[in-house]
C-alpha cells in the first residue's frame, strides 16, 4: 500500500501556485469542502481507487492534503478550469512506503507493537485509532519509510479547477415512517454516526425533524457508473452498537441508554439491526438456534442467580463477550473462573 505525498518548496507553497504544483504531478490538494465523493465526480473515478492510490483507511481528509487521482487522463476537470500560474521547474516527490501487519487472533496493540519494534501510541497515530480495540484480520501500518527525490522538469502550463459545490447530503428533514435505522442506512452511515452527529441520547425522533448527515448522497441517487462502498455487514453494526454503550449503568428491567440489565441490552443491540421483542435470558434462550461453538456476533448464556439461562452477553471472539453486569456495560472473557464455571452454551439468532 503507497501513499504519495507532493513534497513542494517554499516558494512553491504559496496561492494558486500550489494547486499548479500538484496537477503539474498528476495530483489534487484538498480544499475546504472536499470529499472523496465530491472529488471522485469532479475527476472522473471512484472513491475507492481514491482511497487505495492513496493508502486511506477512512473517508477523512484534511485542507491542504495532496492526492494523487488514479485513472484518469486530466486531473483538471475539463467543464471546470481556468487560467493559472505555470510550475517551477524543479519538482520534490516525496514517497512514503508503508509497511503493514495484519492482525491475528490474540493480538493486542501492546503484543504488535513489541513485536515490530514500536510503540503503542505510535501505533494509534499512524492507523487514526481512538481506542486499543483492534480486530482480526485487520491492516495495521507499523512503520512508514519516506524517500525524497528532486528532478527538472519543463516549465507546464497548468490550469485550476474552481471551487464546486460538493455532491455530499449535509441535513435530513425527517418523514412519516422513518427510523434512525432507516435513515443510517440510506445514508451509508451508522446509528451511532447519526446519534453523535445530532447529539441525540435516544432513538426518538420526530416528523419534520431535520438531521445533520455526515454521509454520502444517498444510494438511489448515486449515478450507475459510479463505485458505491458495500455496507457493513449486520453483526458488524451490532457490535459496533454495542461497544458505544460501553459504561452505561446496570438498571433492571432496563432497556435504553439511560440503564440496562442483560437481556435489555440484547434487546436494545438487536433492534438496531432486526426487529425482535422484548424477551427475557430464558426467552432469548428459547427462540435462538444452538452452536456447538460460538462466532464473533453469536450470544453466550449463563446460570447465575438461578437455575436454567439467567445471564446473556455477545460473543466478540478471542474468548470475550460484552454484556451488562451488575457493574455496567462491560466486555469479559469467558476465561474467567466465574463466568467459566457458570457458562452454559451458545445460540445463533437467524
């Protein structure tokens, strides 16, 4: 995986003179209201050549950042440009090579980090990582070698593009019928995307309510030549879900983010990817179908303060499972004396 990176002078660095740089090297620097949506139309491609030319792991850019545009014969939009200053001869290409690990069961960042001679924090800096959760089979950059290289070139005559408006949905107005659910997925984003985009504590919303969206336009105004990016699978959504509503408080009964006990945290995760009733451990227990072992999204029981299926959590692979315990919304390992020694099976919902 390449990422290339226009390396300019300081006098080059300056107005127009930067964009004429970077067309001049078959590249693009991003302006304020960029998107690899915005730029794959305006360049003819897609969002994923974008991405794969230049080694992106998420769809966020940054002013100023240079792209290189994969595929395509002119990386000045022809219906869009205008006169500009020509380059300076001398062009700096800076070539940073990234070397990766792909994440195995029973890695950790710690245990990949002393494995490749780095650390942990470097790690999270290098792949954007927020937090230590990491999943197998997973691509994780661990160290970036750069090379820098200066050539002469023939004075070129460039031009700009000038400023488009970009093909991104910034607000929905909310109609009779629609759930965050529905609205995530038209909009290629998650639940949990939309609730913090919108400061939401609840799934409730109302008719004429007008959301704030992150995502792209919505998939049955995508034009039919272009690339659209596959959704994420169901368990995926569950589990990331999931992991959001880590800390919430054990509540009885409790079925919403304000509290939960086990089977009202099932209950809340599954709705946001299917629809099923508010049941209690035994009833899930009941209406699941057995596995002899579990997989990452199936459900793991237990028998706690009573005979029979008591206790429930979600199966994350690794011997872990999150759940609401007496302590909140946790993640444990099924390894552990307690839970081991009151473990009762698996079940697939279908």
């Amino acid at each position: 995986m390449k990422q290339k990176i226009l390396g300019l002078t300081a006098t080059a660095v300056v107005g127009s003179s930067l964009f004429a740089s970077a067309a001049a090297a078959g590249n693009v620097v991003v302006k304020s209201g960029d998107t690899l949506w915005s730029l794959s139309r305006q360049y003819d491609t897609s969002v994923g050549e974008i991405k794969n030319a230049n080694g992106l792991s998420n769809d966020f850019l940054r002013i100023g950042q240079v792209l290189e545009l994969p595929n395509s014969t002119s990386q000045i939009p022809k219906s869009n440009q205008q006169a500009a200053p020509t380059v300076t001869p001398k062009v700096s290409t800076t070539t940073t090579k990234a070397v990766t690990y792909v994440v195995k069961s029973g890695d950790s960042l710690w245990v990949i980090a002393r494995a490749t001679n780095t650390t942990v924090s470097e790690l999270k800096k290098l792949n954007g990582l927020k937090n230590d959760l990491i999943r197998v089979g997973q691509k994780l950059i661990v160290k970036q070698a750069t090379t820098t290289t200066t050539k002469e070139t023939e004075t070129i005559p460039v031009t700009t593009p000038v400023s488009s408006t970009p093909s991104q949905a910034s607000s929905y107005s909310v109609k009779a019928g629609d759930s965050l659910w529905k609205i995530a997925n038209q909009f290629n984003i998650t639940v949990a995307e939309l609730k913090v985009s919108n400061k939401l504590t609840s799934d409730v919303i109302k008719v004429g309510q007008v959301l704030k969206i992150s995502g792209e336009i919505p998939n049955s105004e995508v034009p039919k030549n272009t690339v659209e990016t596959k959704p994420a699978s169901k368990i995926d959504t569950m589990i990331k879900e999931a992991k959001a509503l880590i800390g919430t408080p054990y509540v009885w009964a409790g079925n919403t983010p304000l509290g939960f006990d086990c089977s009202g945290y099932i209950y809340y995760v599954l709705n946001k990817v299917t629809s099923v009733s508010r049941l209690s451990t035994a009833g899930y227990w009941g209406i699941m179908k057995p596995v002899t072992a579990p997989s990452i999204g199936d459900f793991v029981f237990f028998t706690t303060y009573k005979e029979g299926p008591s206790h429930m959590g979600i199966y994350l692979g690794n011997n872990e499972f999150i759940h609401s315990s007496s302590s909140g919304v946790t993640i444990s390992s099924l390894t552990n004396s307690y839970w081991q020694k009151r473990y009762l099976g698996a079940k697939r919902y279908s």
